[in-house]
C-alpha cells in the first residue's frame, strides 16, 4: 500500500465513523490516473467515488482505471467549474492531493472544494512543499520563483509555488466556515534529523518508522506539531489540513 492510498484509507475510515449514513460519497480533484479507486471500492464495497481531473493523459488513464469499477466516475476539467450533474453539499469527503501547490486561483479552488461538502462532512486537502523547499533542477527553482512572484507568466499546467500553512487556514474558516480540525505531516526526509530536533518528546524505532511509515507519521502528529513551522516542514515537506464542515 502506497502513501497515497494508505491516506485515503485513514480519511475513509474517519468518514465512516463520523457518518450515520450506509453510503460514503468522495469527491477528490485532481484525481490524476485513480490507480488505487478500484481497491479502495473494493474494501468499501458502500463508497460512491467521483474524480476530476484537468490532464487530458492523466484523465483517459484514469477513465480506463475506473470503467469497469461500479459506483466510480471520473471527469475532465478544471477544479474551478461547476460539476454538471452533482449537487453542492452531497459529499462526505473533498479531498485532493499533492494539489495545492499546482493551482493558480487557489482560492476559487478552496471554494469550489468547500461547495460540495455535506455538514458535517470532511474536507481534507494534502499538498507538497518539496517543489519550493528541495527543487531538483533549475528549471523547477525557477518555475517555483515564478509561481511565487508572478505567477500570471505561467501556465496552469506549469505553475508551481510554495504555499503556506496561514493561507490555507484562512481559506477553511473562509469557505468551510471553520478552522482545520488537526494537521498531519509526511513524507519524512530522515529520521535522524527529527530525533535530533524532537529530543526526548519522541522515541524513534527506525525499524518501525521503515516498515509502518505512514501509521507512525499519524500517531506523532501532535508531538510533530509543536516543532517549530519551518523546521517542521523541512522534516515533513507534504502537509495535510483537516476540517469539518
């Protein structure tokens, strides 16, 4: 099980157990090529999917994934528009990932997540900080640079930026009409790095942190929390925030 598919499990699992109803519904944007939607139908066989994706190559691999998986569809736009057929607050969950830092108006983005979320419902958006923090070749430093100062020189499918925490906050209590329920932090770059910045706060197994990765980084997301923002997120460049609606 992948980081991706082992979260999406974690946010499933939460639904379900804050959810009186027998159906899950999700809506996830920018659901790339829905590679792991098949398993995760199968494990809940009373999940309801909709993917949208705005990569023509991505959206055709992602509609031949889910043809013959029932109760899952996938379209192709923009996660600005209006999704023709679906109904504002008819979903559990919003959810998108390694997303936000991709968007140009992120804050049409935010509103539009915000729409289709149910009361009571989740809406949690994970995004990656490692374009901004670690870029791998001139051309992304750049690309990042640009996103982050003038961001109308580049394309949407091309823009990339560093996105703080502050600003996503503000767009959850903006359009969810709440802050962020709690944080979670992963893809952690060295376990010998955080040892040395939590000290005693947590005792780190790097034969667990290497076999059980993803489990870990959610049961230590409060003693993660109290580092502070920028070293927390050179240790964990990939952010999750949730809210309920």
């Amino acid at each position: 099980m992948n980081s991706k598919e082992y979260f999406f499990n974690e946010v499933i699992k939460e639904a379900v157990e804050g959810s009186s109803n027998k159906s899950i519904k999700v809506l996830e944007i920018g659901c790339g090529t829905a590679s792991y939607v098949p398993t995760m139908i199968d494990k809940y066989p009373n999940l309801e999917y909709v993917g949208i994706e705005p990569i023509t190559n991505s959206f055709k691999k992602a509609e031949k994934n889910v043809g013959d998986v029932p109760r899952a569809t996938v379209s192709s736009q923009l996660g600005y528009e209006s999704i023709e057929g679906l109904e504002d607050a008819s979903f559990d969950v919003v959810i998108s990932f390694s997303v936000l830092e991709h968007v140009k108006q992120l804050g049409k983005f935010m509103e539009f997540s915000s729409r289709y979320v149910k009361k009571g419902g989740i809406m949690v958006h994970r995004y990656d900080l490692g374009h901004a923090l670690y870029p791998w070749s001139l051309k992304e430093r750049l690309h990042v640079f640009l996103g982050n100062t003038i961001p109308k020189v580049l394309p949407e499918r091309k823009f990339v930026r560093y996105v703080s925490l502050s600003e996503v906050v503000d767009y959850y209590e903006r359009f969810l009409g709440t802050s962020p329920d709690r944080y979670t932090y992963h893809q952690m770059r060295s376990h010998k790095a955080l040892e040395k910045k939590l000290g005693d706060d947590v005792k780190i197994d790097p034969s667990r942190v290497m076999t059980g990765l993803y489990r870990w980084e959610f049961e230590n997301a409060a003693v993660f929390a109290k580092l502070p923002l920028p070293v927390r997120e050179q240790l964990f460049p990939t952010v999750a925030v949730w809210g309920r609606k």
